[in-house]
C-alpha cells in the first residue's frame, strides 16, 4: 500500500507536468499559426483595397471580429482558462462558414459585373440604332407630308384665282346682260344697302368697280336707267366718287380726277318772289357735309349728286368693261 502510494506520488506530478507542458506548447503553436493567419488575412485585406481602388469600386466592409482573430484568440483563450479551472475541455471554435474572398474572386465578380455592363450597353446601342432608324422614317414621312401640303396649298390657290376669274367673268357677263350696256362698259344695280368701301370690294370680286361716270352722256344715261329701275321711290345710289384723300378734291375710284359734276341744287324761288335768306332745310345745296361726308351717291329721281357720311348703308351700281 505504501509502494502504490510512492509510485502516485511519483508519477501523478511527472503527468501533472507533462499535461501542462503540451497545454504550454499548443498556446505556442497557434500563437504562432495565429499570427500568420493574421499576417496573410493583413495582406489579402490590402490586395482587395488595392484592386478596388484601382477599379473605382467603393471599399468593402470587413468583419468586426472576424473568426481567428486576436480579440477571439484572446476570448477563446479566456474560456480555456475558465475550463481549466473546471476541469473541462472547451472544444477550439469553428471557423466561419463564410470563408473571406480571395483576390480570385474578387476579380470573378468584378469581371462579370463589367461583362454584364457591356452586354447591357450592347443592348442600349441596339435600341438606339432602331430608335434613329425610326426618326429617320419619321422624318421623311414629315418631308413627304411638307411636299404634299405645299402641292395642296399651290393647288387650292391656283384654284382659287381660277374661282375669282370666273367669278369676275361672271359678274362681266351678268352686268353686261341684265344691266345698261353704254359704249364699252355697262352698269348694273345692285339691291343690297352696303357701305361705300363693301360696295366697291363687292363690285371688285365681280369684276367690275363701282359707277364712274366718264362725261355727261354718260351720267345722263346712267340717271335714265336708275329712275325705270327703281321708280316711282327716289333711292340713293352710291357712286366710285369720292375727296377722302383731300377736303373738295374729287376723285373716281380708279384714281383719275372727275371732271365734270351734277350736285343737287335747292329749288330757285319762282320770277317775282322774294328769295329766302335761309336754305331749304330739305333740299340744301350740295356738297354739304365737308369732313363728315366724303362719299357721293346719285339720286334715283333727277340723277343729282350728295355727299354723305361713307359708312352709309345704301344701295349701289356697278360697272364692268365690256
């Protein structure tokens, strides 16, 4: 019993030793295998950096305590302490189920995301070609609809000028058949109360202009046919005279400067009678109006002459060559 108690006491520290000396040693090794992990995950993190900012990409975000670490080396080593002290083996921590990229990958990545920005690039340029293939079509649609738009518009002028002709024809050939023929013009009455300027655009679209008597045989036969038209009323007719370029001076609406007059005058007293210092309030002499009455219109009954206001609504003759 003694013998077996020396041979415990002997053996029990020598194990006691010899079980702390290879805990010793394996605190040594992954020292050492910790250290150089640090080392080549040190270097991998500045290969990556490297990269990244050679190809413009924004840095990655490591870890905080990454498997294998010191801060977990010195954790691990904590809890071993604390298993020792219990008599209880803490099994070594697994590392990461994600392992770090290696530089391999990180190029991988970095060339499938350039391949697929090409491919997606490939893709805009071709929509890009059909979207100029397509306004270039528009376009010449446009011009050809530009080209048919401007033969339209020649059309309808040329159409246009061709109505205004035969219009004028029209109103010639109606003036000249339903009206006075006298000499190498002919005049006709029209029954729509106009103003003076309307008169003379409406005599223009027909071909002809209003009345401009030449002479006096002229205006005679002019008062001849404007009395059987319109008796037994007395009608004023608008006439192409006018002073709107100059107070008194008269002019036809061709321009040319009327040489002769027929203005109304006020009865003359009988032989014998006094004569009235007043005019006759209806039948004053003629011009009267100055400034205010610009335009002539000829009376239906005697064929006389009054200036009145040119915005007058009346009736009007036209005349046309014949």
């Amino acid at each position: 019993m003694q013998a077996a108690w020396l041979l415990g006491a002997l053996v029990v520290p020598q194990l006691l030793s010899f079980g702390h000396g290879a805990r010793g040693a394996e605190r040594e090794w992954e020292g050492v295998w910790g250290g150089a992990q640090e080392e080549e995950r040190e270097r991998e993190a500045l290969m990556r950096k490297h990269l990244q900012e050679a190809l413009g990409l924004p840095a990655g975000r490591g870890d905080e305590n990454p498997p294998g670490t010191v801060e977990g080396k010195e954790d691990w080593e904590m809890e071993e302490d604390q298993g020792e002290e219990e008599e209880e083996a803490t099994p070594i921590p697994s590392s990461s189920s994600s392992p770090s990229p290696t530089p391999e990958d990180t190029v991988t990545y970095i060339l499938g995301r350039l391949a697929g920005l090409d491919a997606g690039l490939h893709q805009l340029h071709v929509r890009l070609h059909a979207l100029d293939t397509r306004v270039v079509e528009l376009t010449q649609g446009l011009r050809q609809l530009r080209n048919a738009a401007g033969d339209t518009r020649d059309a309808l002028q040329a159409l246009q000028e061709a109505q205004g002709r035969a219009e004028r024809e029209h109103g010639r050939l109606e003036g000249c058949l339903k009206g006075l023929r006298l000499g190498h013009k002919c005049f006709l009455l029209s029954r729509d109360f106009e103003a003076q300027a309307a008169a003379q655009a409406r005599c223009t679209a027909r071909g002809g202009s209003l009345a401009q008597p030449a002479d006096r045989q002229q205006m005679e036969a002019l008062s001849r046919y404007l009395r059987g038209a319109l008796a037994p009323y007395n009608w004023p007719v608008w006439l192409g005279v006018h002073d709107r370029r100059a107070e008194g001076l008269y002019l036809f609406e061709n321009g040319q400067r009327v040489s002769f007059f027929a203005w109304h005058r006020a009865p003359r007293p009988e032989p014998g009678a006094r004569p009235s210092a007043t005019p006759h309030p209806l039948s004053p002499d003629q011009p009267n109006g100055g400034t205010l009455e610009n335009c002539v219109a000829q009376a239906s009954d005697d064929g006389s002459w009054w200036d009145h206001d040119c915005q007058r609504r009346l009736y009007y003759v036209c005349e046309f060559p014949f």
